[in-house]
C-alpha cells in the first residue's frame, strides 16, 4: 500500500491543483464561522432579504448534523439566560442526540414524531408535547426529510406547528 502511494504521489502533475488556479478558487479554509457568502445565501433563502429581519438572526456553518448540534448544545449552555431549558428530540431520533445535549448538562426529553397506526407524523402528539412543554424549551426538529423517518410536515401542519411553539 505504501509503494502504490507513493507512486502515485511521484506521478502528481498538480493538474487537481492547476484546475483551482485557473477558476480563482480559493484554497484557504473557511473560517471557523464557515462560509459568510455560503451562509448569508442561506438567510436569504431562508428568511427573505429584509435587512432588519436578517439583523436579528445568527449563523453560521457547521460540519454535519452532528457536528451542528454540538455547536447549538454549546451555545445553549454557555449563553442560556436562566436555568438550562430541556431540550426536546423527536422519536424516534438518533441516539446520538441525546449525549451531545447532556454532556453540557442539558436535559433531554422526547416528542411524538412517528405513528405507526397512519407510518406518518403523530402530529396530534407532537402539538400536545409543545403545549405541555415548560415556558423555554427547545424543540429540535429536522427542518426537512425527517431522520430516521423521512416523514416530513405538510405545508399546513407546519403552520400549526409554527403557531404552537411560538404561543
């Protein structure tokens, strides 16, 4: 493995290299806040382009679904206002989840995510776990093809969804 390595190393022509140059691309990493064109996109995507919507909101870039949630369970337990809220994870979720909460000394408890009887959303369930949820607590929630599920929201179950977690 080693002699086909470096062979193939003694045989680089910097073509991969020569490729980036001639777009102007650049080589250097991002930044540990990632990419601003990349994420400031993502707002507007998101969010519209109304600069005093934009203002109020924080982003950044992360490394994976994982790597995202370490960040957000980082973020809460340094700059949480108050007691440290509970953060509620669909089921069935990753079981992942669960330890990047709490080793920063978050709780964790579940929704209802999936039915079984209908194989979609208990979106009864999930709107009861809101409105039974305590004054500030977090809700995680996979924005699209919810995993492990791939269940999503309707457009109009969205909406509820929406209305419960801001009441």
């Amino acid at each position: 493995v080693l002699r086909r390595a470096a062979s193939i190393n003694a045989e680089y022509d910097g073509e991969a290299e020569r490729r980036v140059f001639e777009k102007k691309m650049n080589m250097e990493y991002d930044p540990i806040i990632g990419n601003t064109d990349m994420v400031q996109g993502a707002l507007k995507l998101v969010y519209g382009t109304d600069p005093s919507m934009l203002e109020k909101i924080a982003a950044i870039q992360s490394l994976s679904g994982t790597g995202c949630l370490r960040i957000v369970a980082g973020f809460i337990q340094r700059n949480w206002d108050g007691p440290l809220p509970t953060v509620y994870v669909s089921n069935p979720t990753w079981g992942n989840h669960f330890p990047i909460f709490n080793h920063q000394g978050i709780s964790t408890a579940t929704y209802p995510y999936w039915d079984p009887k209908t194989l979609g959303l208990d979106y009864d369930g999930f709107i009861s776990a809101i409105k039974q949820a305590p004054n500030r607590s977090v809700f995680l929630i996979h924005a699209t093809a919810h995993n492990p599920t791939g269940v999503d929201p309707t457009p109009e179950q969205w909406k509820g969804l929406s209305a419960a977690l801001k009441s």
